[in-house]
C-alpha cells in the first residue's frame, strides 16, 4: 500500500458528511414534505420507480453498505421488497425512519478512520474496501437524490431554488 497524504482520509469523510447530511438530506426532505401522499407513490409507469420507492431504497442502502458493514452487523436487508413496495407509507414514516438511519451513517461517518477505509468489506456479495463503501454509497445517494429532485420538479412544475445564489453570475457569491 502506497502513503497517503496527511489529512486525505479526514477530507474525504468530511465531504461525504457534508454532501450526504448537509446537502443532499435536507433538500431530499424538504421535497418530500412538499407532496400529497398520491405525487409520493406516483409513477410514469411501471418500469419507474416512485419517491416512495426511492426513500426506501435509499434506507436499505445507507443501512447495508454504511450502518450495517461498518458495524459488523448481520446485514437483513430484502432490496427487492424496496422496489415492489405499492402500498402507501406516509411520507412521515419514511422521512422518520430514513431520518434515523442517516443519524448511525453520520455516526458512523464521524469515527471512520484511514484502516477503516483501507480494510476490506463483503457487502452485497462485492469485495470492497471502506473507501469504495463510503464513495459508493454518496454517489447512489446522489443519483437517487436527483431523481427525486426531477420528479418533484416534474410534479410542481418549478424550479426548486437550490442553486438560486448561482442565478446571476453563474458562480456562488
């Protein structure tokens, strides 16, 4: 294994927290707060998932390559069941349990340390390190958080203002 720089580790963990909890997590619950129950479990059709969907989808995530791996816990999740969910869950249950289990990732994310990142990990059948868990699951987290983000906008027909502060000259203030 090759040095690493003083520090690499720690600022990769530190934007991983930030994109995850301080990004992507409070965008992804104030969209979700802003449906009716029937805009949460819609979809174009059935070869799509819903938000509904995409919230547990993304707990299962978060909770097996995250909270479970780095714990050493028994990983149960049923990832097929994320995706065949049709019975309405009120979007306060899933911002309620997604909400917790972002809580044991940030925990988990505030103790990891460069061996955690260099040790290996089975997680869904793939041999991964810590760093490949931690990079995997900001990236899933991302993409699942952009489709939400289209189909909100989608449903309300209005741009969402994240990146308002961009609007004038192209670059943050």
């Amino acid at each position: 294994m090759t040095a690493t720089p003083a520090g690499v580790p720690e600022l990769f963990l530190e934007h991983s927290r930030q994109k995850l909890l301080q990004q992507y997590w409070p965008r992804l619950k104030a969209c979700v707060e802003s449906l009716s129950e029937e805009q949460l479990w819609w979809r174009p059709n059935e070869a799509c998932n819903s938000i509904g969907n995409l919230i547990l989808h993304l707990n299962g995530n978060l909770r097996q390559w995250l909270v479970a791996s780095f714990n050493r816990l028994e990983d149960s999740r049923n990832r097929p069941a994320e995706f065949n969910q049709r019975e309405s869950i009120s979007a306060s249950v899933l911002l309620d349990q997604l909400g917790a289990t972002m809580q044991q990732a940030a925990e988990v994310l505030a103790r990891l340390t460069p061996a955690d990142l260099a040790a290996r990990y089975e997680i869904q059948g793939y041999k991964v390190s810590g760093l490949e868990a931690v990079y995997q699951v900001v990236e899933h987290f991302a993409m699942h958080y952009g489709q939400i983000l289209y189909i909100v906008k989608t449903l309300h027909g209005a741009d969402l203002g994240f990146y308002s502060e961009l609007n004038k000259t192209g670059r943050a203030s």
